[in-house]
C-alpha cells in the first residue's frame, strides 16, 4: 500500500509539470494562474505567423538532422569495433568516448566555446553546435548500438565474405540489415537531444539562434508565456513519439537477430 | 591420390604467442581430413589460415598448387561451415543458400538451392525463416549454403558440438555420405577423438600449434607415436619396461607382464636398447572369466574399482610389479559375471597389442 502511494506521488511529481504545459497552452490568459479562465487556441495560430520562431525551428532541425546522423555514424564505428575486434586499452578507449555523458554540460559548453573562439579561431555557427551536440549524443548513440552489435555472431560477416562477397559487401548486406533497428533507434533519440538541447546550443550558436534558444528569449516578454506553453507542448509531444518510436524498433531489432532484450534505455 | 591443399613450414603468431609452429601437411583431392586436438592447440586457427581468415607468419599455404598468400577468403575455392553456423537471421532458407549465388550469375538460382537442399535432406524448406530451425537443421542450411558453390574444400569447424549426442551420432554418418556423394575434400576440425575417428580418412592431431601425428585412425589408435597422442585418443595403459634387443624383432622386458618378443612395428618412432614405455589398450587386454580357457599369455591379478556401462564393464586391476591398475574393457557377454572389487582374477594379454614408445 506504501508501494504503491509512493509510486503514484512519485509519478506526480515526474509528470505533473509536463501535465501543466497543455494546459496553460489553451488556456485564455495571458497570466500563467488558476483559475483557468476560458479554452483559446489562438497560441497555436501565433506560432504559425512567428517569422523568427520558423527560422529556429528550421535552424533546430537542420542541426539536429546533421547530429543524428554523423553521430550514428561514430555510433556505429565504435560499436563495430567494441564487439567484433579486441585492441590493447580496448575498456578504457570506450570508456573515454562514454564520459561526455556525464560531464555537465555547461562545463563541456564553455570549454568547447573556449576552442572554438580562442584556439581554433573560428566564428559561432550552426556547425560549432553541431560539433558540440555530435560529442554529447555520440555516447548515447554507441549505448544504443551497442546491443545491436554485442548481439551479432561475429561469424556472421565472415560467412558472408566466405560465401564471395568483399568485406564492405559483407558488412551492408549482413551487418547492416541486423543492426538496423538499432540505428534508426540511434539517429532519433540523437535527433531528439539535439533538439532539445539548450546550454550548448546558448554557448555555441552564431547569428541564427535554435529553437530551444529562442525561447529562452521569449521568456523576457511575459506575455508571450503562453506561446511558449504552445510550443512547448508540441515539443513534448513530438519528443515522446520519436522516443517511443526509436524504442520499438530497438526492441524488434532485438526479436530480429532472435536475443533475449536486456538493456535500452527505456 | 593428387594432392589439393598442401602446407609447407607453416607458422602463425598472434602477438607473442605462437599459434602454429611449424605446420607440414598435405591433403589430398577427394579426402575426408580431421584436425583433432584439445581447445587451444591451433586446429582452428590452422583451419582459418586455410579459409583464408587468417594470414600465416611463414611458410607457404598451396590450394590446387597456387601460392594463395594474400588472397582473401572470398577469391579462395574453400567454403566453410562455421561453428554457430552463422546462418543469416534476417533471410529466408533459401535466401541464406542462395547467398553465395550473388557474384555467380552463371548458375540457376531457384534449381540449384531445390538441389543442395534436397541434397540435406531439407527439401520444402526453402520459404521458412532462419529462426525457425533446429540445431539440426541449421547445420544443413549452413551445409546447402556452403555446398551450393561446389567448393574444392568444405571446411567444417567443430560442426557437431552444438548438437545432442544422438543427433551428432546421425550427422557423422550423414556428413560422411554427403562427402562420398559429392566427392569434395573435407576438412573437418573437431575435439572429440571419436568423431574424428568414425568419419576421417586421415587424422592430424595437433597439441600446441604442432602436429603430433597424422595417420589414418586405425594407425593412429593402434600404433600411435606419444604418449599423448595415445591419451587424448582413447584409453590406454602404460608400463615401464626395458628393451633388451632392438632389431626386426624386438625383445623387452615389461614391469608385471614379463619378457616377450615383439615386431619392429609395434614401437612407431624406432626404440633403442634401455628403458622404454610400453602402452596397452583396456580392450586388448581381457578378464578370464570361471569356465572360459584361453590360448594367451595370462597373469594373475585382483580386481581393484569396477565401472559398469550397460554393454560394457571397465575393471581396474592390480597385479604385482605394477604401481598402477591395469584398466580393462570388458562386454557383457551372455553368462558373463559383473566382478566384485577385491576377487582374484586372470588377466589375459598378447604381445601383439602393445605398443613401444621412447
């Protein structure tokens, strides 16, 4: 019984926030307070005319698009190599490249804004955040592809290749389409961080603030809260489709190759 | 017999360690060969230096008399069924078999994977996912699939030790008329002596990245050159003795058996005059049971532990000058007693059985 009303006020306390977004999204106020006072949607319809907004989010997705896919990439590499090769500080190599994923990120913000300015000598831009947001999701995608990859019989490429094809032949025509799932899993939670990502992002955009960012701004304007809300809601909601949708394919990817499911991260 | 594989002076390192040492051998067209060893003693990394997955440190490697130093494992003649068999989950039966047809446009897909199933025993199997299968069956996909290519070579990496022994006991005969039916040289990688044994037409049996014999299994059994060729393959006693004369015939004095004459044959690596090891099969030497006579030499002796197998029944027996018991391999035959530990008995023996060794 203590179970389970711990439970459910730890749920509460997870969700009730998220919960409140929706509903100040389409409340008629532009004070963030109960009591509600009427359903509106007119924050949706300024969203649609926002000029600066749409130039974020494009922004946003240009970067989240690039992230997601060349840290799947480096996903891949290093999950290939983590299973199928044994090299000398093989655990401590891997451990190296998984350590963004706990550093906090205002550290790795600052000193990446360090590099950028003072020792490489280049102008803020989408690609420094690029660059940043590749460094944090790379560890996320190597967890993710990971399973995909411990769970392949490394004799599998070496039939392949036995069987007549080259070792890249081998690799796209049997590696690939068994860890698929897991790279498509991969490229939307690394999608999804971009996307949201704000310290960064903050630190490291040029001229053309992300979405994230730009909110931020709007926040000066109390009376844009509510669009913010809006936006927000979409966001949230979008997040939770990609996650889940990049779970069930991690999880088909798993009964594909025939293994008992043991990690993810949902 | 034309020779198809032969190795020369073969030497394998990975990093310090010295996987193959010295590799000489040469198989031949046609041939059903086995590497047998313990785990760790290179068989399989011998079988990989000849798939072409792995590259020798020294020495020369020939298939079909051509240097193959270099070439990959896809330009080689050789196909390999691998241990876990490696059968491609995300493809069909057929789709798995017909894989290596990618690069051979030449060769009719749909008759081909029809023949080389049916040619396992799979026909009508062709649409079913590869997660569907037994281990049974999943070894005669990765068969069909290696088969399909009519390879000059079919390696086999430890096939059997992923099936229960009944199913193992069917596919020895099963792989062996396979291999009569499609006359292409097998080489077969394997741990277990008796494997070897039932299906080889000769045996190399490696210890240490080295080849410590390679005979055909009767040979190999009946006359084998160590003492460790001797263990690993089947029961064997051993006796201190002293050879008094070495020439066509062989004099020696065995601990607890007494002298006898031998051939020249019975001691494979040559023996000289002085102290030797003389080795004995538990089924070459017999327990005379009350009523049964014999014309053999016999020798007096108490039984000292008995195992009892159903068909057979294994004795330890002690007898005088012997520091360990003799272990003897008995049928049960009709009217045969199982002994009890601590009866007197007679152990009978022939010189004929034993073997002489350094």
């Amino acid at each position: 019984m203590t179970l389970r009303v711990y439970a459910i006020a730890y749920l509460i306390f997870l969700y009730a926030p998220i919960v409140l977004l929706p509903v100040f999204a389409f409340n008629d106020a532009t004070i963030i307070a109960f009591p509600l006072s009427g359903f509106t949607t007119d924050w949706f319809s300024q969203l649609l005319t926002t000029q600066a907004l749409h130039r974020s989010v494009q922004n946003s997705l240009y970067i989240a698009c690039i992230t997601a896919v060349l840290s799947t990439i480096l996903g891949v590499c290093a999950a290939r190599a983590g299973a199928m090769y044994n090299f000398p500080m093989k655990r401590s190599i891997i451990g190296l490249v998984m350590i963004p994923l706990v550093l906090p990120e205002i550290i790795v913000a600052v000193s990446l804004l360090v590099v950028a300015i003072q020792i490489l000598d280049m102008g803020l831009s989408n690609w420094t955040v690029i660059a940043a947001h590749v460094l944090i999701c790379t560890p996320f995608s190597i967890a993710i592809l990971n399973g995909a990859f411990q769970n392949l019989d490394p004799s599998m490429e070496e039939a392949a290749m036995d069987l007549g094809e080259s070792r890249w032949s081998a690799f796209r025509l049997v590696t690939l389409p068994l860890v698929m799932p897991g790279i498509v899993s991969s490229m939307l939670i690394a999608f999804t961080i971009s996307l949201d990502e704000f310290i960064i992002a903050f630190f490291l955009t040029g001229a053309n603030p992300t979405m994230p960012v730009y909110i931020w701004g709007l926040l000066r304007f109390p009376a844009s809260l509510p669009v913010v809300m809006a936006l927000g809601t979409i966001l949230v909601s979008m997040s939770i489709v990609l996650l889940t949708i990049a779970e069930i394919l991690r999880r088909r990817g798993m009964a594909r190759v025939g293994v008992k499911d043991k990690g993810g991260f949902l | 017999m034309t020779s198809l594989i032969s190795l020369s002076g073969v030497n394998k390192y990975f990093g310090d360690y010295h996987a193959l040492r010295d590799i000489n051998l040469t198989i031949n067209q046609g041939e059903f060969f086995s590497l047998l060893g313990p785990s760790g003693c290179g068989k399989t990394t011998l079988l990989r230096t000849i798939a072409g997955f792995e590259g020798v440190s020294s020495g020369v490697v020939m298939i079909s008399d051509r240097d193959v130093a270099g070439v990959p494992a896809n330009q080689r003649p050789t196909n390999m069924v691998f241990q876990s068999y490696a059968i491609f989950p995300h493809l069909t039966v057929a789709e798995n078999v017909a894989f290596g047809l990618r690069k051979r446009p030449d060769i009719d897909k749909s008759t081909a994977v029809d023949a080389a199933l049916d040619m396992v025993g799979l026909t009508g199997f062709g649409h079913r996912s590869a997660h569907e299968l037994s281990g049974g069956q999943r070894q005669r996909v990765a068969l069909a699939r290696a088969l399909i290519l009519k390879p000059k070579v079919l390696l086999l990496d430890e096939p059997l030790s992923a099936l229960d022994k009944k199913m193992r006991e069917q596919m020895q005969v099963e792989l062996m008329q396979l291999q009569r039916h499609v006359g292409i040289t097998f080489i077969l990688v394997t741990h277990d002596q008796e494997e070897a044994l039932v299906m080889s037409d000769r045996i190399a049996v490696m210890f240490d990245g080295e080849i410590g014999q390679m005979d055909d299994p009767e040979t190999l059994y009946r006359r084998p050159n160590s003492r460790r060729v001797a263990e690993f393959i089947g029961k064997m006693n051993f006796m201190d003795a002293r050879v008094t004369r070495s020439a066509a015939q062989i004099d020696v004095d065995v601990d607890g058996l007494g002298a006898c004459t031998i051939d020249a044959e019975q001691a494979p690596v040559g023996i000289d005059v002085g102290l030797a090891k003389v080795g004995i099969r538990p089924e070459t030497l017999a327990i005379l049971f009350d009523g049964e006579t014999t014309v053999r030499e016999t020798i007096s002796g108490v039984v000292d532990e008995v195992v009892y197998y159903g068909d057979m029944t294994y004795y330890d027996v002690r007898i005088d000058g012997v520091d360990t018991p003799l272990n003897i391999a008995m049928k049960n035959l009709i009217g045969r007693p199982v002994l009890d530990v601590g009866e007197p008995t007679t152990v009978v023996w022939d010189a004929r059985s034993l073997v002489l060794l350094p």
